[in-house]
C-alpha cells in the first residue's frame, strides 16, 4: 500500500495545471461587465469540461472493455467496475458514477450533436442528461435523428424546454412503444409518505397527468382567492394545508367546471396521425392516449380554433386597446408562450401577462407588446437598467430582446406550437366536476 500510495504522489497531477489556472481568479479590478464576462466563460468551461469528461469516461469504458475480454471476463461482466471508478475520480457516490457513466457512453455513441453542443458551452450538462433520459429507449438510428435535430438548437433552451421537445419527438419516432409505456404507466397509479426532518413528511402521487393539472389549477385559484382576501399564509402553504384539509373531509355538496386544456390538430382527432398532442400545464402527451382521454371525457368539450402560421407555426393573435390585459388576450399570451417563463433558461412557471415594455414607457396592451413571464423575472425587468423590446410583429415568432444592466443581450423567442405547422389547431377545454370552493373555511 506504501509503494502505490507513493507512485501515485509522485506521478504529476493532472489537476495541478487546471486548478492553478481558475483557482486564483476573483473580481478584483474588474468593472460589472467584465465581472459577468468571466462568469459567461466560466460556465462555458464547466460546460466543455463536462464534455471532456464524457469522452475521458467512455475512453476508460471502451478500453477496460478491450482488456477485460483479453483476461477471459465473461461478456455480462465487462466493465462494470468503471461506474466505481468514476464515481471515485469524480468524489460522487456509485449511483451517480452510474449515471454519469450512462450518459457519457450516449453522448460518445448515440449523440454526437448533443455533445458537440456541450463542448462549445451552449448546454450544460444537466440538459445533456436530460435528452438522454428521454430517449433512452430508441433504437440507435432513431435516437441519432433525434440528436440531428435537437442538437443544433440547443443553444437557449431551459431545462423544461429540452425536456418536452425531446420527449415530443421521441414519441414521434417510436409511437407504438411510447403509447403502450404510457398506457402501462398509467396502470402505477399510487400514493406515497416519507418523512421528512423537523417533524415534517412528504406526500407523493403518481396520478394521470390530466387529473394532475385539474388538481393543482384548483388548489392554485383557491389559495389565489385566499390570498386575495387577507389570508396571510404564502401560497404555498395555503396549498398544501388545503390539500390535506380536502383529503381529510368528504366532498362538499355541488360541482363546477374545471377545465383541461389539450392542444391537438384537427389530423391528431384521426387514428392514422402520430403527431403528439400537449397537454397544457404537463408537457407531450401521445397522441393515442389525448384520443383516449377524448373518447373518456364526462362533461361539456369546447372546441376553440386557433391557427398556426404557415412557416414557422407561431400562433394567430388579436390586439386590444385596454390598459391590462383581458382574460381573452391572457389566454392566447399564455397558449403562445407556454407553461414556462419567456426569459431564456429560466423554467419556473409563467405566472404574470404582462408588457414587454412597461406601460408607462409606452408599452401597448397586444399580444405582440405582452409576454408571460414568472413573478420574479417580471419584478427583475422592473429594476433600473433593465429593458425588454419587443423584435417582430405578427405574423413573425414573437422575439423579445432582453439588455441587462451590464449591456449584455440575451434573445427570448416564443416556442412553435406543438403541431405541424400550416394546420388548424383545437383547444379541447374539457371540464370535469369538482367540489365547489369553500371559501368560508
């Protein structure tokens, strides 16, 4: 043990140069601008870095593979062993050697794009992993063409945003098995409790997604409605309290419409159409299974047509003259923008329709002048030397320019609807009965 621990020490450290050349920066004599210029390339060097390390991984693996099989390792065997020893190079536990071993072997094999994208710093890894973890069960040639035509676009999209194009287009190249994964994932319905320190516990479901948006929508317009009228609990805990209090209670006596939206085009209605359909506030869905919950829905189904534009599918609007913006113009700022707040990278949920350029510096109530963006975002572009200018009129995508403080610019563009371009789109608004709020508790 003396003898290996000692050639080790005295092999040179290949970290040595590394930490010595990042180790030693700071901010010290540099103004606002060049201060977010380093952090810029700091995290475009994690990001290659990440990808070097993906190909050093799959190097390690295709080798330990080559010697294994010359020592007469049975073929089950080979290379098992490297997780571990990733794990230990990377100070993470075996699961994670794990993953980071997977991912880097679908990197080097089945996304080229992919990590071509994350040596150059435009993703990092986490969105790398997370296009790997939803086409893992794609043959090779369908999982390369995913890769072809994601992996150029990469550059700006948040986290959700890679997880929904990826998930949507590997239900297109294999709709037969994401049909029957969904239809068997749906047969897991559960509920779960662990608990948590400091006298806490956590309650999980695994329930359909529709009846997932149905839920959370109700219990957000009541914690809304209690806020609105002095409850001084946060949102959150006014959700949570009236989840248990709704679990823990018989139904109440009378029912509303709660509404599901699923965004579909006419063709998705026919059997022959693979295309998958978007269940607002979840993300893809199958389109075997949205004609399923079609076919299933009790109650009134609304039919509201909207229109894609030809060329690069972004969605037909409507002006309004008013100071804030009506239910209406909400509804289709909110169906063009997403689930999702329109600042680049950002993945918190789009909560405030507001103006791209604030009202009282001329900001006009359109859909072009209104952009959905999360609370914090929407209170950020508030602050001094922030602008948000709206780049394009209709029918071009909608593309806001965002300047910070620093001077730096960054390009918010509203996603394509998801659907074919050059189709008639169908908002099915289908309401189920709920019990009726009770506000008076």
């Amino acid at each position: 043990m003396f003898e290996i621990a000692t050639t080790q020490k005295m092999r040179p450290d290949p970290a040595a140069f590394w930490v010595e050349l990042v180790g030693d920066i700071d901010g010290a004599g540099l103004d606002e601008q060049e201060l977010v210029d380093q952090l810029e390339a700091m995290e475009r060097l994690t990001c290659a870095a990440a990808a070097a390390k993906a190909r050093l991984t799959a190097d390690l693996h295709s080798r330990r593979l080559v010697r294994e099989a010359r020592a007469g390792v049975p073929a089950q065997r080979r290379g098992r062993a490297v997780a571990h020893e990733v794990a230990l190079a990377r100070h993470e536990s075996p699961h994670e050697g794990r993953q980071h071993t997977a991912l880097a072997l679908a990197l080097v094999h089945d996304l080229p794009e992919t990590l071509a994208a994350l040596g150059r710093g435009e993703i990092n890894e986490y969105r790398a992993q997370i296009l790997a973890r939803e086409s893992p069960d794609l043959c090779r040639a369908d999982r390369g063409l995913l890769d072809a035509t994601l992996g150029p676009r990469l550059a700006g999209m948040g986290n959700r945003e890679v997880m929904v194009s990826a998930r949507r287009l590997a239900y297109q190249l294999d709709t037969a098995a994401a049909e029957h994964r969904a239809a068997r994932a749906r047969t897991r319905r559960r509920v779960t409790a662990r608990g948590l320190p400091d006298s806490m516990a956590r309650i999980s479901a695994e329930v359909l997604a529709e009846d997932a948006v149905v839920a959370m929508d109700c219990l957000r317009e009541y914690a809304d409605l209690r806020r609105a009228i002095g409850d001084d609990r946060t949102r959150d805990q006014i959700i949570a309290d009236e989840l248990v209090a709704r679990l823990c209670r018989p139904a109440l006596a009378g029912t509303r419409g709660v509404e599901v939206q699923l965004v579909m085009n006419a063709d998705m209605l026919l059997d022959d159409d693979t295309t998958p359909a978007h269940l607002v506030g979840h993300g893809p869905i199958p389109a075997g299974i949205a004609r399923k919950l079609l076919a299933d829905a009790d109650g009134k189904v609304l039919i509201r047509r909207l229109y894609a534009h030809p060329d690069d599918n972004s969605l037909v609007a409507m002006d309004s003259k008013g100071i804030l913006f009506p239910r209406a113009l909400r509804r289709l700022l909110f169906a063009r923008d997403g689930e999702t707040c329109r600042t680049p990278w950002c993945d918190a949920p789009a909560r405030h329709g507001d103006h791209v350029t604030p009202r009282h510096r001329g900001g006009r109530s359109t859909l072009d002048g209104g952009q959905g963006l999360c609370e914090a975002c929407n209170y950020a572009k508030e602050a001094p030397g922030w602008r948000h200018h709206t780049q394009s009129q209709w029918p071009q995508r909608h593309t806001v320019q965002i300047t910070t403080p620093t001077g730096h610019t960054h390009q918010s563009q509203a996603p394509p609807l998801p659907v074919r371009p050059n189709t008639r789109v169908l908002t099915c608004e289908i309401y189920r009965p709920m019990p009726q709020l009770d506000l008076a508790s």
